[in-house]
C-alpha cells in the first residue's frame, strides 16, 4: 500500500507541475480536466 501511496504522491506532483504549465498557456479545458484527475486521486488517497 505504501508503494501504491508514493506512486500517487508522485502522480499529483506531476500533474500538479502540468497543471500550472497549461494553466500559464491559458488552456481551460485541459486544466479542467487535470483538476479533476488531481481531486479523484487525492480522494482515493484520502480513502
């Protein structure tokens, strides 16, 4: 599970770090969907 925890860690920050790139490109709908790929993976974390 630890494992599975750190991929996820890791997985965010990536995205995280994608986020903030498309985010400084102005494109709207691919940040839409990053967030939300962040939030169901931060909850499954949570979880």
């Amino acid at each position: 599970m630890k494992t599975t925890n750190k991929n996820n860690e890791n997985l965010i920050a990536k995205l995280q770090y994608q986020l903030q790139r498309y985010k400084a490109m102005g494109n709207g709908a691919i940040c839409q969907s990053l967030n939300n790929r962040i939030q169901r993976l931060s909850a499954q974390q949570k979880a």
